[in-house]
C-alpha cells in the first residue's frame, strides 16, 4: 500500500474514528452518570423516567437511531444534523444507556451502613452521593465501563454508513482503489486492536488513581467540602 493512500486516507481516518469515540464517549458518561443516579433517586416518577429511557435506548438499534436521527428529524424540525454529530449523539445515548445500568449497580453496592453514616452526619443527598457513594462506587464502575468503551470503539463502524470518513470507510476506499482486499483489511484490525488497547491501558491506570483514593476519610472530605 503507497505511502499516499495512507496519508490521504488512511490516517485521516484513523483521526476521525479517534474522534467519534472519544466525544460519543464523553456523552454516554454523562448520560450514564445522569441516568443512573436517577434509577437511585428516592422518588419514584424519578426512577421510573429514568428506567423508561434506559429499556427504549438499550432496546433499539444504534444504527437505526443513526439513521433516524440523520434522515427522519430533519423532516419533522426543519433542520438536519451533521453526520458527524447524527453519529455521535446515536451511540451516545444508546451506549449511555447500557453505562446507566453500571452506575445504578455501582451504586447499589455500596453498603447500607455507609448510607446511614451520612445520614448520622447530617449530609444532604448530593452530599452523600459525592462524598459517599460516587467515591465507593466509581472504581466499581471502571472495569464495565471499559469493555463498554472499547464496544463502542467498534461501533463507530457504523459510520461509514453514513459517508462518514472513519477508518473502516477509508479501509473501504483503500480496497476499491487496490483490490487488496487482505492486505488492507488486516491492517484494519490491527488498527481498532492498537486504539483499543491504549484505550485499555489508560482504564487501567484510571482505576488504580480511584482505588487509591477510597480509603480517604469521610470526615475529612465533609469538613472541606462544607467551608
């Protein structure tokens, strides 16, 4: 394969399918994180709602959401996403459904008596879930959350449905313009194979900062978080 095929191609679509993941990802934390506190929450119209979100994203498909949100909604508002943003906003939610479900988990783990030890401490709801629980529950979460980012990693895939220049469509490209279809398609996975790997390595060491900082006491981190 020539040097220009990988300049004008290839790398450009490396680029790309690095940005898809990495803003698909940040929408499916928050998402995640939004969700999956609301499945928590003491009200009950509040955990249906969220339960009601959670069942619909993860019972339909990305793809499908893809292409509703590029070729049906700009048919009902009069304004068309850009197929980039069409994209990332389909596995955002979608993947950001399956991460409510981890958050929820994450937090219900976490043992009674470290609940009623803010209660005792006369804490707030938000301040017993972020000096409490999200610290108990994040490191939890990380190793779900892992094998969720490198799906969705794979999933970008699905781009290149749209026209979208990822790796997978310039792979695509490369193999019309050369009939290399081994060749190519090899390289290809060793790609997605090395992304998801630094991808993994940096989870890894995010889970050990998190565990690292759970034995930190309580005490002290409400004496700072109330000045």
């Amino acid at each position: 394969m020539s040097s220009g095929l990988w300049v004008n191609w290839i790398l450009p679509g490396i680029w790309t399918t690095v940005q898809l993941t990495v803003y698909s990802a940040v929408l499916a934390t928050v998402v995640a994180f939004g969700i999956g506190m609301a499945r928590t929450h003491r009200l009950w119209i509040v955990r249906f709602l969220a339960g009601v979100y959670t069942e619909i994203f993860r019972g339909t498909s990305a793809l499908v959401l893809m292409f509703w949100l590029f070729f049906v909604v700009p048919g009902l508002i009069g304004w068309a996403f850009v197929p980039m943003w069409a994209a990332v906003l389909a596995l955002g939610l979608s993947y950001g459904a399956y991460g409510a479900e981890v958050v929820r988990g994450a937090l219900n783990s976490v043992t009674p008596a470290q609940r009623e030890a803010g209660i005792a401490l006369n804490f707030t709801p938000w301040q017993r879930m972020r000096l409490i629980l999200l610290p108990q529950a994040v490191p939890e979460m990380i190793p779900p959350f892992n094998n969720l980012l490198v799906e969705l990693l794979k999933g970008t895939a699905l781009v290149s449905l749209l026209g979208i220049g990822d790796v997978s469509f310039a792979a695509y490209l490369v193999r019309l313009a050369t009939q290399e279809s081994a060749q190519i398609y090899s390289i290809t996975l060793v790609i997605y194979f090395v992304i998801a790997f630094l991808l993994t390595r940096g989870m890894k060491g995010l889970e050990r900062r998190t565990k690292a900082g759970i034995g930190i006491d309580i005490k002290a981190q409400a004496a700072g978080g109330t000045r």
